[in-house]
C-alpha cells in the first residue's frame, strides 16, 4: 500500500507513527477508491449471490447424509482431483465469508479422514483467509487508519508489536467469528506474511477436532445418529485449546513485565 503523505516527516519520538502522519500527529485523510473497492465488492457480491440462489440449503448435515455415498464414489473416482477441489471449494466458501466452515471440514474427515482432512481443510480455509485480508486491506486499509482515532492507533500499535499472540489467540479460541478475525487484522496493519503462518498454524487444533467428527461420521449416520458439532466448546476439547492460546500469551505477558521493570528502574535512577 502506498502511504497517505510519503513527503510529511515523522513526529519527534514517533517512530511507529504511519508516515500519513503530519507533524501535528494528524493523518491526511484518504478517500475511497471506486477501484480499490472493487475486489471487496466481489467477495459481497460472492455472497450475495450464494443465498440468493439457494445455495445455502445444500450446505448442512442432512445434504452429507442423503449423499454420502456419491461423494465418497466420485472422490474415490477422481483422487487427488478430488481433493483439489474440495480446497477450492473451501478457499472459496471462506472468501465470500459463507456460513457453514463447520460442515465443510466435517464432510472433509468424512472422505479423506483426520489427517488428509485438517490437511486440506487447512490449506482450504488459509487461502480464503488470505484472500479476504488482502481484499479487505486494499479496499480500506488506508482510508481507515488515516481516520482513526487515538484508541485504534494505540490498538494498531499493540498488535502489530505482539501481532504472533493476538494472531494465534484468535485463530486458537472458536469463541471469535472466523470472518472477524480475517477481517480486523487487515486494517490494524499487521504484516501480510505474519498473518498468513498464524492463520495456518492456528487453525489447525479445531480443523482436526472436527475432521475426527466426520472420520466417524460414516458410521454414526449409519446407525441413525446425529453428529455433534459442538463438540469443539466440551471441557476435554476446549481445554487443551485454551491451554494452547495461553501458551502464546507467554511472550506478550513477559514483555508486558519486562517493560514495566525497566520503566520502574529508569524512575529510580532518574530519582
């Protein structure tokens, strides 16, 4: 992205300040692109147009049921074709920001099992991902953080100090609407790259959890079951996925007190 002011100079003391930035600490505003716009006008339209025809009633557990045995034929037919375009699928479902991730990754372990399934699912879902952030930072990247107040500058700048923790508590915890988190982190600014390996890494724990349910889902539904997909908030599961996320706090929160000691000390020698 190029930047607002390139020839404005940075604020004394402001080394994180955007180079928008005047001298006053003010950002130039800048104005919505109509060509900038245009990819994030896809994506919506993308949706629009899955539930304007319909396509929503196909994505659910009771389409899995009736045809199970298709889909297992034809992916059996074509192999890794197959697999390619279950990915496509998925990239795409993520892109438009479709509901219904959960099905997708379920009928994933369905057909190819936990692994080849959080394999997929992963590759999948990461390149949707990426697609929205790129999509959503192009179109209002700059027009948002030249219009941010004190409160987002001072979020942007936290992020993208500790962008791995945030990344990884985000993508870790299912508490967060999985479009949110690939939305927010492209207009706080955080590094194309960085988003890209967090995203990857930090789907993968709920991708296998629920490919596991679609590797039994064959024969649950065989025997007259419903599947559980909320599986992923019980205890067992939940916990060793909290416990994940609090792993990659570890280094924000050593920062955090490392910071306020030598702030503490730098007061004490200058008392």
């Amino acid at each position: 992205m190029s930047d607002s002011d390139p020839a404005a100079p940075e604020p004394a003391g402001n080394t994180d300040s955007p180079s928008g930035d005047t001298a006053g600490g003010s950002r130039k505003k800048t104005p919505l692109s109509l060509k900038r716009l245009i990819p994030a006008a896809i994506l919506v339209a993308g949706l629009a147009a899955f539930f304007a025809l319909g396509l929503d009633r196909y994505l659910s557990l009771d389409t899995l049921k009736e045809h199970r045995v298709a889909i297992q034929s034809w992916v059996g037919e074509n192999g890794f074709m197959a697999a390619l375009v279950y990915m496509a699928v998925y990239a795409t479902a993520v892109a438009f920001s479709v509901p219904g991730a959960t099905i997708i990754t379920v009928t994933g372990g369905f057909l190819y099992g936990p692994f080849l399934g959080t394999l997929y699912t992963v590759v999948g879902a990461t390149t949707g991902s990426a697609a929205v952030f790129l999509a959503a930072r192009y179109a209002f990247g700059d027009w948002l953080r030249t219009r941010a107040g004190p409160a987002i500058r001072r979020m942007e700048t936290e992020f993208q100090e500790n962008g791995v923790s945030y990344m990884l508590v985000l993508r870790l915890v299912p508490l967060f609407p999985f479009f949110l988190v690939n939305l927010v982190p492209a207009f706080l600014g955080i590094s194309f790259k960085l988003y890209l390996i967090c995203t990857l890494v930090g789907i993968i724990p709920g991708s296998f959890v629920y490919a596991l349910v679609g590797d039994g889902a064959g024969a649950v539904l065989d025997q007259g079951g419903d599947l559980d997909l909320g599986i992923i908030f019980s205890p067992r599961v939940l916990a060793p996925i909290i416990g994940l996320s609090v792993l990659s706090c570890i280094p924000l929160v050593y920062k955090k007190v490392r910071d306020r000691r030598r702030a503490a000390a730098s007061r004490t020698e200058a008392g």
